[in-house]
C-alpha cells in the first residue's frame, strides 16, 4: 500500500466528497454510511485486511465532515434570515405590520 495514498489522497478524497454528499442527500449519518459501503467492499476488492482500520477512520471523517458542513449550512442560513428578519422591521412602520412580517422570518435559535 502507498502510504501517500493511505494518509493524505483517500482522507482528502472523503473529506471533498462528504461535504458534497451532505449538500445532496443532507443526513450526516447516511453520508457515514454510505461512505463505509464503499470503503468496506474497497477493502476487500483492492486491499487486505489490514485496510479495514482505515475504513472505520475514513468513515469517522466523512461523519465529521458532514456534521460540520451542515452546521455550517445553518448557521449562514440563520445569518440570512435573521439579515432579512432586521430588514423587513426596519422597513415596517406600524406595530401590526411588524408583528404579522416577524412571524414569517426564522427563528434560529435552535438548529434543526
């Protein structure tokens, strides 16, 4: 086994991958999953068993990576809303108006 291979170009690889995995299928645990799929039969189709060390390593990566990358994901999406929450009251003059537009922006207090 190449050593560059083993400990920079699959991590990298996992890393690149997960983040746009998570953009697609947006579950951290299914993008795990799948990600160990694809390492396990790699494993046994092109390596020892030896390898299966960094399948569970590669896999810990990819769920990081996607954990990270949705939080990430909702915290701009909170950082929009709450610009246009701002906004939107600033704009508004009347008391009413302010209530009934407040009720359409996000509340991003807790993370989906």
């Amino acid at each position: 086994m190449n050593i560059l291979l083993l400990f920079f170009a699959l991590p990298i690889a996992t890393i690149i991958l997960a983040i746009a995995a998570q953009k697609i299928l947006k579950c951290p645990i299914l993008v795990a999953g799948v990600f160990f799929a694809i390492y396990l039969i790699v494993a046994f189709a092109v390596f020892n068993a030896g390898f299966l060390v960094f399948v569970v390593i590669y896999t810990i990566i990819a769920f990081l990576t996607a954990v990270i990358t949705k939080l990430i994901a909702k915290f701009i999406e909170c950082n929009e809303n709450n610009n246009n929450n701002n906004s939107c009251e600033r704009t508004n003059n009347s008391v009413s108006t302010i209530s009934n537009s407040s009720n359409n922006c996000c509340n991003c207090r807790r993370i989906r």
